[in-house]
C-alpha cells in the first residue's frame, strides 16, 4: 500500500511536472526556460573548453620543453656556474644501470659550447649543443620546418653540419645549405665552418634565440677533451608525472661525482607559469558554477511564483508541500538536463573544431605557441559533468521552499 501510495506521488509530480515544462502555453515562461537552458548551456560549455584549454597549453609546452633539454639532465658536480660544461668521462655502467630502471627510456650523452655566428655580414651569438648518433631525434623532426636532422653515418661530414632555430635565420639571412663559420672564443681563438641542415622552430625563445643543434665530436675536439669525455646526459622518462620518482630513483645509480636536475629545475620560470594556470581555472570554474546556480534559482523563483495559483489549487486539493516541490524540482531537472546536453555538445564540439583546425591563433612570443592547443580528459567531463549536476540539483531545494510560504486562500487569488 505504501509502495503504491509513492509511486502515486511520483506520478502525479512528474504529470504536473510534464505539464508545466512540455505543454505550457505561457510565453512567458517559454522564455525563462530557454534562458536558463542556454544559461547552463554556455556556463558548462565553458568549463569544458577552459580544462581543455589549460591543458594543452601545458601538454604542448611542457613537451616543447622535454623534447629539447630531456626529463633530467646530468652533470659534473662542481662549482662552475657557466654554460660551458666541465667534462667527464662517460660511464657505461651508469647508463646501464640508469636504462634498468623502467621510468627511464633513454640515457643521451651531449656537451653545450658558447660560440658566434658570422654569416651576410652578420654575427649572433649561441649556444651550440653537440648530441651523438644515440640521440632521439623525434620531437626535433616534428619541429622542423626546412632540411632535415643529422646524419652521424658519416662522422667527418656530421661534425660539420648545423641545425639552427627560425628566429636565428631571420637573423643573419640563412636558408638550408648555406655555408657559415663560427667562432669559439678561447685561447686560442678557434674557427669552424658549417653547413646549415636544417631549420627548426620549438617555438619558445629561450631556445630559439639561443641554441644550435651540432656533432658533440666537434666540441670535443675543440675543447681537447678526450676521447670519452662529455659535458653531459640527456634522460628521458617514460611518465612525466612520475618525474621526481624517477629523479630519486636515479640518484641512488648516480656516481658521487655527477648531479642531477630536473627539467623543472632548469626552467623555473616556465613551469611556475605553468603552475598559475590552476589557479585561473580554477577560479574560471567558480565563476562559470556560481553563474549557472544564479541562473537556475532565479528560473525557478519565477516559474514558481508565475504558477502561485496552480500551487493554491493543488494544495486546495489535498497536495502536500513536498508534493508540490517535487514537481518544481522535476521541472528544474529537466532544464539543467537539457542543458548540460547542449553544453557538452557546444564545449565538445567547439573543442574538436579547434583541435583539427587551430582556427584560434595566438601571438607565439607571448604564448610559445601560435594556436589555441586542446587537450580533452575524460576524467575531466565526467568530474565537471556530475559536479554541475549535484550542485545545480542541491542549490534547487533551497527555491522550492518558497511553496511552503504559498496559502492556498491568497495562491488562488494571485493573479
């Protein structure tokens, strides 16, 4: 009996509930609806493409970043603060016992040199970082823009080509295949020509404005290193979120004389700005909630005070209160369903619009990159998704309260 009696109740709310939302003929309240329909609509939408947003921006800098200077990098450990290396001889065992380890993927051997370019009349200064033929090549071949990586199969012709950035180019004038020279100042002064291989663009200023991509045999012999000898290692890792778990991993194989630093501990600046990213969007999503909860309640306020004399009538009756709220509260859940449906197909499909098409552009010095990047997470969806959906259905209870206030005398007097 009890059973039947609440799926009675539910019955009659969700009826009226029908009704009111589906078979209204007031205008009026038509309009409220679709404003609050399109109110959720645009606030989730929003949601939606801020995390996807945010996300790219920190996926694809934070590759940028990796592609180019590697997870961790290795060095002597001494006092020299300069960006010319102090040498060491490499270590064989090290790197086995580095490459045991399943979160490293590769151990690469380089060496940075500061030098000058003169080329058209013109001069620049870089920092020419020498690699060997174990390096990973990948994110470089996806960077470049003209000519292409180098071939260390022939190790005389290798020591003499040159990778350069875009913005080094515009410089001093050079295409692929042009001849330069570059001068390292030491004692005494050494000069070596070069031919321009390729031509890449990471993008992000503090490595196209400064370094150049060589054969690290070159700087080896320029610096009289000997045979074995390198500046440095280039380590990459298999989950960039488990960086430190790896970085303390390879302390413990880390020969006393060699030291470690993260790519985060080599750009700060980058990844701190990385970090405010959070909190932006986090306040974005606060924003967009508290829009969309003052967007539902006053809806609601004015659906249930334009249908006072319904309520009235009901109650007149025999209706209780709770009755009655339910029928608001269906009618509310409708709305917010209709929306967060739109809303997913307006963030989504705005997103995947971008994604295949990078029709937003931005400026490239400002943002390292010249597009809007997107980055979806299903986890995000399904998080933001309840989330408007718990909070919007919460918040309502609170309105629909008012129908405790409505007598049944004044309601049907209302007009």
């Amino acid at each position: 009996m009890r059973r039947y009696k609440k799926h009675a109740a539910l019955s009659f709310a969700y009826f009226i509930a029908n009704r009111i939302t589906f078979k209204s003929k007031r205008t009026f309240s038509k309009l409220i609806v679709r404003i609050a329909i399109v109110g959720i609509m645009l606030g989730l939408g929003v949601m939606i493409l801020t995390l996807a947003i945010v996300r790219g921006f920190k996926q694809e800098i934070r590759e940028k970043i990796r592609g180019f200077a590697g997870d961790i990098e290795v060095f002597k450990y001494d006092l020299n603060n300069s960006s010319e290396n102090s040498p060491f001889a490499a270590d064989p065992n090290f790197v086995k016992k580095a490459k045991a380890n399943h979160l490293i993927t590769d151990v690469m051997p380089f060496a940075t040199k500061p030098g000058i370019i003169k080329a058209n009349s013109e001069m620049e200064g870089v920092e020419l970082k020498g690699v060997d033929k174990s390096y990973d090549w990948s994110f470089f071949k996806k960077s470049l823009l003209a000519g292409n990586v180098i071939d260390f199969s022939d190790t005389t012709k290798s020591k003499k080509e040159l990778l350069i950035s875009q913005t080094i180019a515009n410089r001093l004038k050079l295409k692929v295949g042009d001849k330069i020279w570059m001068y390292f100042v030491q004692e005494p002064l050494r000069i070596r020509p070069f031919t321009i291989k390729g031509i890449f663009s990471f993008g992000i200023d503090e490595v196209d404005k400064t370094y150049v991509i060589g054969d690290i045999g070159l700087i080896s012999r320029v610096n009289n290193w000997n045979p074995d000898e390198i500046g440095g290692y280039e380590i990459k890792v298999t989950d960039f979120d488990r960086l430190n778990e790896a970085a303390d991993a390879l302390d413990t194989v880390l020969p006393t004389k060699l030291k470690s630093y993260t790519v985060m501990e080599n750009y700060p600046t980058i990844f701190a700005w990385l970090g405010l990213l959070d909190g932006n969007t986090d306040v974005v999503l606060g924003l967009m909630i508290i829009v969309a909860v003052i967007n539902m309640i006053s809806a609601l306020l004015i659906m249930i005070l334009e249908r006072t004399s319904m309520i009235g009538m009901l109650k007149a009756m025999g209706a209780t209160n709770w009755q009655i709220q339910k029928v608001f509260l269906f009618n509310a859940t409708y709305l917010i369903g209709m929306g967060m449906l739109l809303g997913n197909l307006f963030g989504i499909g705005a997103g995947f619009f971008q994604f295949h098409t990078h029709f937003f552009k931005l400026d490239q010095q400002s943002y390292y990159m010249n597009f809007v990047p997107i980055q979806f997470n299903v986890t995000d969806l399904v998080v933001l998704n309840i989330g408007t959906l718990v909070v919007c259905l919460l918040v309502m209870v609170l309105p629909s309260t008012l129908v405790s206030k409505i007598t049944p005398v004044k309601a049907i007097r209302f007009k």
